[in-house]
C-alpha cells in the first residue's frame, strides 16, 4: 500500500530564479516542507518567498574546523527529509543545478523513500554542464566528450580520448579523499597533470569554468596551459575543461563496410 505523503527532489537550475521550470517552482510552492540546499544566501531567501516552510541544509556540513565526514553529512540530510516524510508531510527537496548531477542526497531520500512505500521522483534542472556548453559556445555532439569527476579520473584507470572535450568535475578537492574537506593542494594537482601529459601536452590550453549564479554575474571562463593547472585559484565551483588535442580519427574499417569514404564525411 502507498503511504500518503510523497517526496519530490527538484533542481533550481544555476541562475538564481531564473532557470526553475515551472512545474519545479509550483511543487516547491505547494508543498508541506522543503529541504534546501542553496549556493548562497541570495538564493535561500527567494526560495524562502516561494515557500514559507523551508529548512536549510547547509546546517549539516562541518563547521569552525571541524572534522567532519560528508558522509555523515549526506546522512543526516537524509534522515532530515525522511523523518518529514514518515509524519505524512508533502516533502520537496530543492538543489542548485540539477538535483541528480554530483549530488548523492536526492538520489539516496529517493531510494530510501521507495523502499519504505511513499511515492519519489526526480524533477531535472539546468546543471553546470548545460550552462557551460551555452557559454563556451560549444556543441559537445560535434567531436563528442567525455566526463568524470576529478578524484575518480585520478584513482581508477579511466582512458581520456583526446579528440574529444574531456570534463573534470570537482577540480577544488582532486586527489581528496577523506571526504572532511572541500580543497586540494597543489602537489595532487600535479600528480593530476603528471597523469594527463599521458594524452595532452603541458602547454595544451585548458580551461577552467564557473557558472554564474547571479543574473547579473558573468561566467568565469579562465584559460590557461595544463601545466599551469596546480598555479590556478580553483573555487568549490570549479570544473576543468579540456578541449580536443587531436582530431578524429576516420574508421576506414566500418566506412568500408557501410560503403562510404573519407570523402562523403565532408
């Protein structure tokens, strides 16, 4: 049997008010209690004029120094929306961007919620992917691309393809495992580099990029050789892209036998 009440995790997309869908806005306007996690202040007290019941996230996260596991973190959030879930309450959980993109706490409320019988589901929001393709000018169908989060890139054996956009999310903490902290140091970053000059030459133009969050603000579009990358100010915002070293290579193979040459491909 279906319980009542239900849990909704919505993205507000990266622009402050702005890139909220409107089914996304309606839900967060009509439900019971709404669970937020914010990029700043500005954008906590729109939500607050939308909802008036409206419970800060950020209140979990380590604080004056403390030693503290996002893990558990994650966790208490969790148990925060659940435990508003099982009175009944019609719950929304609201997160910058897009709420299943490099966010593990709606996923996990989700799968908890259905586990125990209550409806879930996921409404999508503009991510940081989608406003920097917008920006950069770029489409990522042209030579195709890859993407991983830095710290997986730098401890599993992933293989870039340089003759597509490589993506390397969480760039601030790569090579950061404890999960207690939200920066690197430049001697990680340049084990990171040291493992790029696999694929990319050290003067190979990189860049790193920051969404706006503001209407008023401007996307930080920084451009700088690889080799410089562990020099760089990097924000818990930032996300390192690296363009195309190489060109495509043709499939003489397969055109050969689709009966097309190098020729038709333009």
């Amino acid at each position: 049997m279906v319980k009542s009440g239900h849990l909704i995790c919505v993205g507000t997309g990266m622009v402050l008010a702005g890139q909220i869908s409107a089914l996304s806005r309606s839900y967060i306007e009509q439900a019971d209690i709404v669970f937020a996690l914010m990029p700043d202040g500005f954008a906590q007290l729109w939500l607050e004029d939308l909802n008036e019941n409206v419970v800060n996230l950020q209140q979990f996260y380590a604080r004056n120094g403390e030693a503290k596991s996002r893990r558990l973190t994650y966790e208490q959030m969790v148990n925060a929306m659940l435990a508003a879930l099982r009175q009944g309450q019609n719950v929304m959980g609201a997160f910058y961007g897009h709420p299943g993109v490099f966010a593990c706490v709606p996923h996990l409320a989700i799968a908890q919620a259905k586990r125990e019988g209550f409806i879930a589901r996921m409404e999508p929001g503009i991510s940081a992917e989608a406003c920097l393709w917008a920006d950069l000018g770029i489409d990522p169908g042209q030579t195709g691309h890859q993407s991983f989060e830095a710290t997986q890139f730098m401890f599993y054996q992933h293989t870039p393809d340089p003759a597509c956009h490589l993506l390397l999310w969480q760039i601030a903490i790569a090579g950061e495992h404890t999960l207690k902290t939200f920066q690197t140091n430049e001697s990680r970053l340049q084990v990171l580099v040291e493992l790029l000059l696999q694929w990319y030459a050290g003067e190979h133009e990189v860049i790193i990029y920051e969404a706006a969050n503001l209407p008023i603000q401007s996307p930080r579009i920084e451009k700088l050789p690889l080799s410089s990358l562990p020099q760089a100010h990097l924000t818990t915002a930032s996300t390192l892209l690296i363009p195309p070293a190489r060109k495509l290579a043709v499939n003489t193979q397969i055109l050969t036998k689709l009966g097309i040459t190098a020729a038709d491909l333009g």
